[in-house]
C-alpha cells in the first residue's frame, strides 16, 4: 500500500506533522514480533522545470515497530544508489 503526505511548495523548512495509519493482517499473530514485511520510507524532491529525485529512504522491518511505539524517532535517510550509465 502506499500512502503520501502532502506536497509543500516553496518552503525552506518542511515539518510534516501527519500521521499515516495502515491496517495490517493480524491473521494468527499475537504480537509484533511475528510480524513479516517492512514498510520503506521515501523523501522526493518534485521539480516542475526538471526531473523529479528521491532525496532518500528509510526501511524498516515491522517485526522492529514494537519497539518504536509511543516515541518519535529521528532516523538518517539512505542516499539513492546512483544509477551507472555505461556507454
């Protein structure tokens, strides 16, 4: 599933203060250690005279997300890996 934040134009200094919530499949599992998958998150840069950019992504896996519960957190976004044009 995806979900997306909304779209901040012209602004130096971005605070999203919005909550995404995605319903899992609690099929059989008693707790969040059991869980299996990971939920990805991604920062883009949407320029209108160029190209758009993932700035960086963020992955985690939701067996993790007990731990996470009730606290912010700050996390480092990975760089893209750069794509090699091999000519």
């Amino acid at each position: 599933k995806h979900a997306h934040t909304a779209v901040h134009k012209l602004a130096a200094h971005v605070q999203w203060g919005e909550e995404l919530v995605f319903s899992l499949p609690m099929e059989g599992t008693e707790d969040t250690d059991s869980l299996d998958g990971e939920v990805a998150l991604s920062l883009h840069c949407c320029d209108r005279f160029s190209h758009n950019s993932t700035l960086g992504t963020m992955r985690f896996k939701l067996a993790d997300i007990s731990m996470m519960l009730d606290a912010d957190c700050w996390v480092d976004l990975q760089p893209p890996k750069q794509v090699r044009n091999i000519a």
